[in-house]
C-alpha cells in the first residue's frame, strides 16, 4: 500500500510554503476522488490558504522590494560604468595608463557576472570588490585612471543597498512573522489532518483508487523537502562530477598575480543543480597566476561543502 511522504513544512520558508499548499490544493482539485475525503476540511483550509496569500502578496509589495530593487540597478549601473570606463583606458596612448586598465579589467573580471547573482550574493561580492579596490594593490591604479569619483560612488550605492536590505530582513523577523506563523500553523493543522482522512480512506482501499494522486503528491514533497529542508551531511566538492566550474576566460599577463572568481555550481542526482556563492560556500587559492601560461585556481569548500576542485585558465599576453 501507497504512503504519504511527510512534507517538512516548518522548514519551508513563507514562499516555498505557500507554493506548496498550493501545489496540494491544485491536486486535490485534479482528483475528485479525494476531495470528497477531505469535503469537510475543504472550505477551512481554502479560507486558510487564501490569508497566506495575502500576506505573501503583502511582502511581495513591500516598499522595501522596490526600494532595494532601485538601490540594485544603481549598484549594477555604476559597476558598468566603471568598467566601460576602465575598458576605454585600454587604448590609452600612456602605457602606465593602459597597465591600470588592463588590471583593473582583469580584477572586475574575476568577479563574474554580478548583476546576474541574487540579492545576498551580490552583496557579497561587490563589498569583496570594493575592498580589493580601495586596497594598495589597486587605489593607486584608481587614482592613475582618475575613478576615484566613481569609487565613492560604487561605495555609496552599495551601502544604500546593503541598508536597505538589512532594514527589510529585520522588518520581516518582526510582527509579520508572527502573523504569518499564526496563519501557518492553521494550514498545517488542517494539511495533516486531510492527510489523515486521505491516509484512512487508503487503508481501507482495494482498489488503489487514491495511488495516482499519492505518486504525484510524493513527488512534490520529494522536491520541495530538497529545496527547502538540505541535509546537514556536508557535500563534497571534490565528488566525481559534482562541482561544475564555468571555463575562465583568457586573462592578460600583468606581472603580478592574477586572481579570478570562477562561476561553479554543485550538482547531486535527481536533485537540482544550484549556483555556489563565492565567501560563503567555497574560498580560492592559486597556483602558478603570475606568469604567461596555465595557471590553477583551487576551490576550497566552506559552510555546507567540503573537498577542493582544480580549475586551469591561461594568462596571454595582449
């Protein structure tokens, strides 16, 4: 006979929560069998389902979504300019001009695509830039270009960003969590015991009239339980093919060490492939990155990884 998986709902974050009922309540929709079990639960838990909703829209209109999502563009739009900017100095006539440049670049570079990354990636790896930038491996390139302007400016918009986001994390671990948690823990307790009835109405079943709608159940609580409930066993970069690194581009030989940022991923069977945060979930070190040639960065897994993987790029000459 056909189980219910348990779902992991205290783990699930508000999101991922409410996706998920709603998930269960589109199955049960899609299974008339089913909903005739849990008829007398149907209206509460819907009325349930429907306050979660507007507190999720509630937060997803939150002033401090489009606050923060204008601090972003500032953030990204000066992080542009300043590269078009460095990019330009490329073709200076002053080779100590074009030196800069080409170290400046090749620093921005490392750091990937930033503006592709989420919120507290981003984050991360912007305040990593302008730390490097304002270090004495890089302040007097700055000066020699003549960005120090957009510096200020690079460390302004971050900071408004960075305040902005820390002002909403607080606000959210405030009142509104208490609502929400009041409103979750109702649409629990009607969940499990639909699960309940339907779980009785399978025992006493000859005819494995509720299999389908259980397969299908089992495998949205198979996903949403990976997603939102890991395990805490650490994984393994060094693991067959799991950590998957985006190739380095070419960088330019400057005399001095070359220090990329690569873009890597893990990857587990049957589960999701998910993008690996530069300071959070792995370090870097280098071998062989000063001169022309093929240089190594090693991966160092941190916080839920552990292991290394060795990536090469080659340093040119222009």
């Amino acid at each position: 006979m056909k189980t219910i998986l348990a779902a992991f709902l205290h783990k699930f974050r508000n999101e991922a929560h409410y996706e998920f009922m709603i998930v269960f309540r589109n199955l049960i929709l899609k299974f008339p069998v089913v909903q005739s079990v849990v008829a007398a639960l149907w209206t509460e838990f819907l009325s349930f389902l429907t306050q979660e909703e507007q507190f999720i829209n509630a937060m997803r209109k939150s002033d401090y979504t489009t606050r923060i999502a204008n601090a972003d563009k500032r953030v990204d739009k000066t992080i542009t300019g300043m590269s078009e900017a460095i990019r330009s100095f490329m073709h200076h006539f002053d080779p100590a001009m074009v030196a800069a440049a080409e170290s400046l670049y090749n620093r921005f570079a490392a750091f990937g695509h930033i503006s592709r990354k989420s919120y507290e990636e981003e984050t991360a790896v912007v305040n990593l830039l302008i730390a490097d930038l304002n270090s004495t491996a890089y302040s007097s390139k700055i000066t020699t270009l003549g960005l120090s302007a957009w510096l200020t400016e690079l460390q302004a918009a971050e900071t408004e960003f960075d305040q902005l986001l820390a002002q909403r994390n607080v606000e959210t671990a405030q009142k509104p969590q208490g609502e929400i948690g009041e409103i979750r823990k109702k649409i629990g307790v009607a969940y499990h015991t639909m699960i309940d009835r339907i779980t009785a109405a399978n025992t006493m079943d000859t005819a494995a009239t509720y299999k389908p709608f259980i397969d299908e159940l089992n495998a949205e609580i198979k996903y949403f339980n990976v997603h939102n409930a890991p395990s805490q066993a650490k994984k393994d970069l060094g693991a067959g093919d799991s950590c998957l690194v985006d190739t380095i581009e070419p960088q330019y030989y400057t005399g001095k060490a070359i220090n990329p940022v690569p873009i890597a991923f893990y990857r587990e069977s049957d589960k999701p492939t998910v993008e690996l945060v530069f300071a959070r979930d792995f370090s870097v070190s280098y071998k062989n990155n000063v001169e022309t040639g093929t240089a190594n960065v090693i991966l160092h897994g941190k916080g839920e990884y552990k292991g290394k993987k060795t990536v090469s790029f080659n340093i040119i000459r222009q």
